[in-house]
C-alpha cells in the first residue's frame, strides 16, 4: 500500500478473485489522517535537594516525537538561577537531550520552584525544577596545637609536616603558625596526606603577598576533605624555590605539646622523611 498523493479520508478497495473453483473479493480499508506529531518528555521534574548558596547543579531530561511528521519544540522560563539549554529542536523520533543548570548564588535560604515551559506543535508540557537553599554549615576547630618557641626554614626542597589524628568527619580547613623569610616569590603551599610520601589528597597555595613579614597565623582553605576520624593525617608544607635567606619560616615548639602526632622534615622534597617525635608544629585543624 501507498498513500502517496492521498488526501485524507476513508478508502476502500476491493481485490477481486479469478479461479477455476470459483470467484471471491478481498476488501480494504484504509483511513488517511493529517500526520500528527506527539510530545513526549521524561522525566517530568526534578528535585536538587539541599544546596548551599552559590552552589552549581546539573540536571538532564529527554523530549522526543511520539506521534508522526515532526515535532518542533520550544522551551521558556523566567527564572534567573536556571539556564536551559537547548532552548528548542526538532524531532521525529529520535531522543533530544535538555540539559538545566541551576546557579544558586545570590539566592537566599528558602526553597524555590521553577516551572520550564515546553511548547510544541505535537501539545505542551512544563519540566519543573526545585532546589532549598540552606546555610553553610559553620566549621568547628578539631585539633590544635598553640606554643610557638622556635622557627624552621622553607625553601628549595625543605618540606615540612606535621602528622594529626581528626575526630571529626570532615578537614575543611587548617591555620599555620607562618611569616615571610627574605623576600619570596613563590607560593607557599599547604597539603593534606594520609601517607608522608603518597599523594596529596587535597592541596592549596597562598601567594607570597598574602604571608605576613611577622609570624601571624594563616589560613589555608581546602575544599571540604572526608576523613576518617581515629586515622593519622599529615599537613606538608613546602615552596619551590628560595633559598636559606629567601623562603618562609614555620613555626614550633619542642616537649612534644601535640600528643597525637609530631613534626616532620624532609631535605628531598618530600622523599623521605625524618620524624622529630618530641617536637610539633604550631597549628589549628577545622571540620564538621
């Protein structure tokens, strides 16, 4: 069967049977109708949860063509914390993928609703997105270590590290007993490991402005590190370059006043290590 040149409306047609044991017909029938394109989408919403401000969230649902010819869309909202993209197509079966991003910076505590409009020639639709913004939680400090007696030099290839046991869930950031030495130019970089000579597990650098010419403390701000409390954690200190007149001194203090771990120093840059057991460096850890 054809339909080609057909316009809509009903149609028969019989086939006529010839034999030499007789005669019969075969009817047809047939309905010709306007190809009519369908809108279908899945899913129909979604929920990010709990956000905090200034966060960035992604989500993704399907539109496709579930009828016949081709479904033109388009998709609208007025929201300014959600971009949708594409903001329209086409289709004639196949699957289009939209993608919503979400901005919650600027957005207060509060939950907040935005409905994406769908429109088509197959129907509408709306996909519907929500988000509660919440309050960053407020870190709390977890380990500490506060007498200052003496100073060690960074630079080159001198590190320094100080082991630590967390009790909280969660590193989120630490502060350093520090100031500038001479007149370096290069970073100042704070690291957290669960081993001396593996890898970081997260890592931050402080610009040699931000170091004060007098020792001060200094924070150093990751983003926020699960750790298992009860477990050792070591906080590395180096810089690249320098030299004895020209780099950063870390402060200390010996009789060994952190009793859940000790001071470290590395002349290889963190190949190996020497363990000054009686000693730690002056230092605070934060979590939640």
């Amino acid at each position: 069967m054809d339909t080609t040149g057909l316009v809509v409306g009903v149609y028969h047609c019989d086939i006529s049977i010839s034999s030499d044991g007789g005669s019969g017909v075969f009817g047809v029938d047939l309905e010709v109708v306007d190809p009519t394109p369908i809108l279908s989408y899945s899913p129909t919403f979604y929920d990010f949860g709990d956000m905090q401000e200034g966060e960035l969230g992604s989500t993704v649902f399907d539109i496709w063509n579930s009828g016949t010819s081709t479904l033109t869309y388009s998709l609208s909202e007025s929201c300014s914390w959600v971009d949708v993209s594409p903001s329209g197509g086409d289709s004639s079966g196949e699957h289009d993928t939209i993608v919503v991003d979400v901005d919650t910076s600027g957005l207060g505590v509060g939950v907040y609703h935005c409905d994406i409009s769908i429109s088509s020639n197959g129907g509408s639709g709306v996909f519907s997105v929500d988000v509660n913004v919440i309050l960053e939680p407020v870190d709390t400090l977890d380990q500490e270590q506060l007498l200052h007696t003496n100073d060690f030099s960074l630079f080159l290839n001198r590190y320094a590290a100080q082991s630590f046991i967390p009790q909280l869930d969660v590193l989120t950031r630490v502060e350093l007993y520090v100031q500038q030495l001479g007149n370096p130019t290069d970073d100042l970089v704070v690291s957290i490991r669960d081993d001396l000579v593996g890898s970081d597990l997260t890592s931050v650098s402080i610009p040699a402005g931000d170091i004060p010419l007098s020792s001060d403390w200094v924070e150093f701000d990751f983003p926020d590190l699960s750790v298992t409390p009860g477990d050792v954690y070591y906080i590395v200190v180096h810089t690249t370059g320098g030299g004895i007149s020209q780099g950063y001194r870390i402060s200390y203090a010996s009789g060994d006043p952190y009793g859940y771990g000790s001071y470290w120093y590395s002349r290889d840059s963190g190949f190996s290590w020497s363990d000054f057991s009686l000693y730690d460096l002056t230092f605070k850890t934060y979590g939640l």
